[in-house]
C-alpha cells in the first residue's frame, strides 16, 4: 500500500514559478540571483502558509544549482538539486526557533557557521519562527548576522515582525508576504483536483477558498478532509455540511420575513436552523456578514470586496436594491450589540430571538422616526394667521381704541387656515384684540411671568443688604457651623476647632491648618461650608481658601510614651540614690 501524503506537502512548490500568489516576491529573488546580487540576510514574513518557508527552501536550492536556468530558477537535475529534493543536502541547514530559542542553541548554530562548504556556493541556514528567540539569543546572534562569511546565507522566516529587536531588522533585507486572494486559491485547488481526478463544483471550492482566509496550507488541509469525506466527490452541499457552514440561502429567506415583517416565519426558520445544530452566536455573525455583503452590493465601486459564491452574486444584488441604506445600517448596528452580548446572556435562544424581533419591526420603526422628524420640521415653518373681519385704518387709529373694544365685544369667527399672510393694519388689530383679552380675563403670559418673578426675585435681594466680614462675626459664624458639625457626628470637628481665621478683606478670609490631614478634613467640608458662610452674610461673593503652615501651638499634641534611659533618668532625679548605687557599682545599663 502506498504512504498517503497530505496535499500541503505533495505539491509543495519546488521552484518560484508554482508559488502561488507572490509574484512581488519570486520575481525579486530571481533578478537578484541572475544578477548576483544576494543578500546575506533575508527575512520573510507575513500570515501563516502563505509560502516563507517554501520560498526560503527554493531560494536556498536555486542558489546552489549547477546549471539554473536563464530566469533564475533551478534546473532540478542536478546533484545539488537532487540532493536537496531528496532532503540529504549539507548545505541547508533549519532550525526552529520555537523549540530551540536558547542562547546555547544560537551558539551552536553559530560554531557551524565557521565551517566552509563541502559541494556548492554556498551554506543557508533558515531559522523558522525567529520571533520566539529569547533576548539574550538575538544578541548573541547579532555580530554573526551582521558579518557572516561570505559563503553563508541566513534566512529568517517569522508571522511577528513586531516582536523581532530593531537591530535584527536593520541586518535583514525583508520581504511582506501577502494573504492569497480567493480566487488565487480557487484556481490552485482545480488544478490539484484535475490532477488527482477529483469531480468538485466551483462553489464548493470557493467556500474552501472563503473559510481558509488567505492560507493555502488550511485550503488544501481542508480539501483532503472533504475529499475524504466525501470518497473523491466535492460538493456544495458536503462542503457546507462538513465545515459546519450555514448556507447563505437561509439568510436570504430571514431577510425576506424581516421585510415583510413576518415575525412566525422568521422564528420557525431559526428553529429549523438551530435544529441542525447551529449555535445562536454563529447565525448572528453569520447575518451580520450578509447584511454587510448586502450593504457593499449597492454600490458598485465596492461590490468586489463582497467575497461570495459566484452563484449568489446576483441574488446579492437583487436583495440590496430591496433594502434602502438606513435599515442595512441600523440592522447592522442590532447585530453587533446583540454578538456583542451573546455570551453573558443566560438564555442564548431567547436573546437571538430578540434580535430577530427587533429586525422584524426595524423598519416599522424606522418609518415612525422618520415620520417624526417630518412632523419637527413642518412645525418649524411660518403659522398661517386667522381670517379676521375687515377693519378700517381711521377705526385701528383712533384715540381711545380700548374703550371701543370694551364696550362692544368682538366675536371672533372661526379659526380658517389660509395660505397667504395677513397684513400689516390686520396684524395690528388682531394683537390689539389678543392684549384686550388678556388684560379683561387677568391672565398673563408664561414670559410675563418669569419677568415678574425675575423682577421680584431682584426686589428681594436688594432688600437683604450684604454683610461684611470681620473678625468677631467670622469668629461667631464658624462656630455655629461648627455646632452644626457636632449634631451630625461628623469627624472634621476638631480640625475646624483647631484652625486659625485670617481675614483678608471684606469678602475673603484665609483658613490656616497645622498639618495636611486637618486641610483635607476642611476641604472635605467646603460646599456646605460655603453655602452656609454665603448664606450668613448675605454675599455670594464671599470666598476663602485653606493653607497649611507648620506651628506647633497649633497642632494635636501627642505624649509619646518614655523609653528606657528617659525612664531611668527620671526615677534618678526623684531617687538620687539609685543613681550612686549604679555609679558605685559601675554599672552598664542596656537601654
């Protein structure tokens, strides 16, 4: 039976031709090997199989071929050549760098590099993952990669850039790879699947091509589990039912009950989804991808990042010309949030279904906003005046109007809108009339109002004259706050008993404290004692501020208890005799 080899590694490129999608880079290798110009440090980085490590294993073998070609690529007949397809080749060396990321390891590596080559130009060392070398394993890489010997090559392939010291980078000419785009992948997976006589559909390769996002190694990963799957037949169907993809045809039922509003056929189409085992977090993430795929398609500058199958593009267009921008947007927005707190809902079920509820009258809502903002606008245009009876100039401006409204009460007609605006002798009549009204009935304005009670209100403050501060009332007014202090147990007490009174002028004073914790506790009170002091005297302008100085008369005196020679020289001064039996004695005593 013959060893089954995976694809990723059955049609690994061997020269820079097959190298799928990094023409940037495979071209620039090559006019630098035609034109000898080589580097002696390379690093290759980008995503996860994208090809660096490929390329660094071709471009070791195409630097020692002994016949290559004339664009730059090895001739594969050779015994170098050979020799290296076969993996017996002494002149590359790899290491990786995630297992092997000690400062012994780089050492080693770096004893070998003293030695010349046995066959060939040149000896290449790839080092993979050279982000995970220790800090103390680039330094001691450092003066190597720096000077090699001429015979040697260094090839540093890596998916950090970030990660790697700026003086690695400075020795290095590096190269970007990029992600392979999906049709690059699709057209690589049919050209392996005509090979190996594999009957598969276009769309099930593009969803192949979707779900690796750019890695061809995931891509043929995948393939040989569908095909295996699957006994040699890839479908549409399989596909989505292996990768535990939701087809984007529910999707496009969901949207139709969202339009329509039909609540029951939205949320018997989730029970059919979640019967098949799909979670509830997976069919939001999934419909924000296709609200956003519908919301690219109406414009047509963006409609080629929607990255579908291209049997539903049209239907992709079709739908988005149904929905206007504003509800892809808002339904968007409801998505997220609802992604967003999917995992600490407790009832998982019951919060996607609200989300669906939401969509369902999103844009019923929508109309009603919309509605509103109509109905603000119209509010804001000109009022159309009521139809009044005609009256004569002579009669607006005679000298006692007043007395002739009085004595003959106008009965207004019914209110009439009309599209012209009155004009000037009317208008005046007509506020006459309305000021006549309202003087009859005692009834004011809301703006005659707040002028009486602004006028009132200044009336008031005029009567209480302003107190001016001094000394003694400053002296009374700080302890009746301090009284007030009191009654409500609070612990500032002291340090406002224990604070000085400076008055700096009539509306300001200064509040003098021995210590920065009283000062706190004094600032801590500055609101109400503010509000109080403004209150007291009258002024709202009245100010002050709290300083710390250093007095000792001021500050909370503390006994600290004596220590062992205080003690004794203070039972020496009431006992003098204890101290002549210690001198007699000559005793030393331990303090």
């Amino acid at each position: 039976m013959e060893q089954f080899i995976v694809s990723a590694r059955k049609y690994r490129p061997q020269n820079f031709s097959t190298v799928v999608g990094q023409a940037h880079i495979t071209t620039t290798l090559k006019n630098a090997i035609r034109n000898q110009q080589l580097a002696h440090a390379f690093l290759f980085c980008g995503p996860r199989g994208v090809g660096k490590t490929t390329c660094a294993r071709i471009l070791a073998k195409t630097i020692n071929c002994e016949h290559p070609t004339p664009d730059g690529e090895a001739c594969n007949s050779c015994q170098s050549c050979v020799s290296f397809n076969e993996g017996s080749s002494l002149n590359i060396h790899e290491l990786d760098a995630a297992s092997n990321n000690s400062v012994d390891d780089i050492r080693s590596l770096v004893e070998q590099v003293r030695f010349a080559p046995q066959a060939g130009k040149y000896k290449v060392y790839i080092v993979d993952e050279v982000h995970m070398l220790s800090t103390s394993a680039f330094n001691a890489f450092l003066k190597t990669l720096e000077e090699p010997p001429p015979y040697a090559i260094f090839i540093l392939a890596t998916t950090e850039k970030h990660k790697i010291l700026p003086t690695i980078l400075s020795r290095c000419q590096i190269f970007d790879f990029k992600r392979i785009t999906t049709q690059d992948t699709v057209d690589h997976l049919a050209e392996i699947c005509q090979k190996e006589e594999i009957k598969a559909e276009l769309p099930a390769l593009q969803v192949i091509a979707q779900k690796s996002e750019g890695c061809m190694r995931d891509s043929l990963s995948i393939l040989d589990k569908i095909v295996s799957f699957t006994n040699g037949e890839l479908t549409y169907k399989n596909t989505l039912e292996h990768l535990n993809i939701l087809d984007a045809d529910y999707y496009f039922k969901l949207m139709d009950c969202m339009l329509k509003q039909d609540l029951s056929g939205a949320l018997l189409l989730f029970e059919d989804i979640n019967r098949k085992g799909f979670e509830g977090d997976l069919v939001l993430n999934g419909f924000a991808e296709f609200i956003r795929n519908l919301l690219l398609s109406k414009d047509e500058k963006v409609a080629s990042l929607v990255e579908v199958v291209e049997s539903f593009r049209q239907r992709y267009q079709e739908m988005s010309a149904t929905c206007s921008t504003g509800y892809l947007v808002s339904a968007l927005n409801i998505l997220a949030e609802a992604e967003i707190n999917f995992k600490s809902a407790r009832n998982k079920r019951l919060h996607v279904e609200l989300a669906l509820i939401k969509l369902c009258y999103l844009q019923q809502a929508l109309s009603v906003v919309a509605d509103s903002d109509k109905k603000k606008q119209t509010d804001l245009r000109p009022l159309n005046f009521r139809v009044i009876q005609p009256v004569r100039v002579a009669d607006a401006v005679s000298s006692n109007p007043v007395q002739t409204v009085q004595q003959a009460p106008i009965q207004a007609p019914p209110v009439q809108p009309v599209t012209k605006v009155a004009s000037g002798p009317k208008l005046i009549i007509e506020d006459q009339l309305i000021a006549e009204k309202k003087t009859a009935t005692g009834k004011l304005g809301s703006l005659q109002k707040l002028r009486q009670q602004v006028s009132s209100t200044t009336q008031n403050s005029k009567e209480r004259s302003v107190i001016f501060i001094t000394t003694e009332l400053l002296q009374a007014a700080w302890q009746e706050f301090i009284e007030q202090l009191k009654v409500n147990r609070n612990p500032a007490v002291q340090s406002f008993e224990l604070a000085e009174l400076r008055v700096v002028n009539e509306e300001q004073f200064t509040v003098v404290t021995p210590n920065n914790l009283q000062q706190k506790f004094i600032d801590g009170e500055r609101i109400a004692l503010t509000d109080y002091l403004q209150q007291r005297f009258h002024n709202r302008r009245l100010s002050y501020q709290v300083v710390v100085e250093q007095r000792e008369d001021l500050s909370i005196k503390i006994e600290a208890p004596l220590n062992s020679r205080e003690r004794f020289q203070q039972l020496a001064e009431q006992f003098p005799l204890i101290k002549d039996l210690k001198d007699r004695l000559k005793l030393e005593l331990d303090y």
